[in-house]
C-alpha cells in the first residue's frame, strides 16, 4: 500500500488516483450511490477493470455529502414541509401534526445505524478493511437482488406514504443498519423494506429518500471529520472536492431516473443488474480476474 492510501489509519487510496480518475469515480459513485445497486460494488469493480487501485472505504464514505446535495434538492419540497411543518406544529404544540409526527420517526428510525455505525466503526473504514472484501460485497449484492425480487413479486405495492406508522419507519431503519455491510446498497435495503410494506414502488423511494437523510448526512460529516483529524494533505482535499462536486449532479440524475422508472415500470431491472454484478464478482474472484 501506498504512503497516499493510507492516512493515520485512514483508508486514503483516492489521493493515489489523481483529479481525473477520481472524477471519472465520482460520475460513477453518484449514480450508483442513489440507485439499489450498491455504490460499494461498482468502486470495487470498476477500478478492478480499469487496472486503477481501490478509492479506499473513505472515498465512498466522503461521497454521502454528494449524496446528501442530490436528495435535499429532488425532494426539497417535502424537506421543506417536513422541516418548517415541524417548527411551525412545535409553536403550536400540535404533536399530533404529520409533519412533526414523521419528523420524529425519521430521528428515531436513524438511531439503529448509528448504533451500529458506532460499534462497526473500526472495522468499516480502516485500511484494508475485509468488509470490503470482493466476497462479502458479491455474496451481499447477490442476496439483496433475490430480496428485492420477493418484495416486487410478492407485496401489494398500494399503500402511500400519508400512512405509514412509526413501525413502518424502524423496520426501514432497522433495514437500513444492512448498509454497513458492503454491497447491501442504502438504497437498495431500504427501498426492499418499504416495498415489503406494500408501499407503491415510487413512494418506497421516496420513503427510503427521505429517511436516509440523517444518515446520509452524519456519514458524510463523520467521514470529512476523520480525514481532517487524520491530517489529510491539501492535495487530497482538491482532489475529494472534484469527487464530490462531479458526484452530486450524477447522483441528482440518478435520483430523477429511479423516480421514473419506478412510476412507469417496476424494479426488476434493478434485480437483474444486482444479481449479475455479484456474479461477475464472485466469478472474478474466483477465477483470478478479480483481486
């Protein structure tokens, strides 16, 4: 491993990479970041394909603050809502306001990953870390493709968000700790779990959105926090802003296309994608293409 890939235990590998192989990364960390296709998995075998070294767990973890732009500004009207409804039901002490109600659930829902985040923190992101290994994100993509493959055959898909329950939010969050494990996919375990609830496929993403904000954004901030205290080099920082910045217009187009796709047709496309990505690993490995 290299000087630049790790950082005071900091996994640092983008540093390696230079401006433009990280702004290549970072197109293709802020489509898969949003979509159910694990994020995890396409910076393992991209660069593997590419003959380029691994980005490093911090690269993605970093790319949540591109993520957490892409999601405030699709669904700013319900972050707005949900923002000033709740400020404006707690003057009026009205707790039983929606906004407020889904509000706190949100909060509450997120607790679970950070929880766990907490506990699995010195194992997620250290350098070379075997949570990233090719195994565990093939055998993690392959396993979340036949779930999401149950929850569109098997569930109603005719509930809408206006009335979900607190039980509904922390069996998403609950779903969502899945996401520590490399290859699961944020999305792609939250939007399973609001689809099992029979929740219409557009408004399980819009609910896996939503709910993943607190997460989303404490992620991103732990991240840039423990590259500052690792003393990350000013060449780094450029290049993780060019990361970010290329990331957060991907990741806004990848939100609208998953918006679409879900309204007018269903998530098998994303099925079959998530079951032959973790194939291509795992035979990858197996074979010695992959490393």
């Amino acid at each position: 491993m290299s000087a630049g890939a790790c950082t005071h235990g900091v996994d640092t590998g983008f540093i390696d990479l230079g401006v433009a192989k990280v702004a290549a990364l970072g197109v293709v960390q802020g489509i898969t970041e949003l979509l159910p296709i694990s994020s995890t998995a396409h910076m393992r075998i991209v660069p593997a394909v590419l003959g380029w070294r691994d980005p490093g767990s911090a690269f993605s973890a970093a790319m949540q603050v591109a993520a957490l732009a892409a999601v405030v500004s699709y669904f700013w009207s319900d972050v707005r809502g949900l923002v000033f409804g709740s400020i404006g039901a707690l003057r009026r002490r009205d707790f039983k306001d929606w906004n407020f109600r889904f509000t706190v659930w949100i909060m509450l829902a997120t607790l679970p990953i950070v929880i766990f985040g907490v506990l699995l923190s010195k194992g997620l992101n250290t350098c070379g870390s075997s949570f990233r290994s090719l195994w565990v994100i093939g055998t993690s993509s392959i396993v979340m493709s036949l779930l999401l493959a149950v929850a569109e055959r098997g569930c109603a898909h005719k509930r809408t968000l206006d009335n979900v329950s607190l039980k509904d939010a922390m069996i998403v969050g609950l779903a969502q700790v899945g996401a520590l494990i490399p290859g699961v996919s944020r999305s792609g375990s939250t939007l399973t779990a609001a689809m099992f609830l029979d929740l219409q496929r557009d408004e399980a993403a819009r609910f896996s959105f939503l709910l993943g904000l607190p997460a989303i954004f404490l992620a991103g901030v732990k991240e840039i926090y423990e590259l500052h205290k690792a003393h990350m080099p000013p060449e780094g920082w450029m290049i993780l802003g060019v990361g970010v910045g290329v990331a957060s217009i991907s990741a806004f187009v990848a939100i609208w296309s998953l918006m679409r796709i879900l309204e007018r047709f269903s998530s098998w496309p994303f099925v079959v994608y998530r079951f032959v990505i973790g194939v291509v690993l795992i035979a990858g490995v197996a074979t010695g293409w992959l490393h």
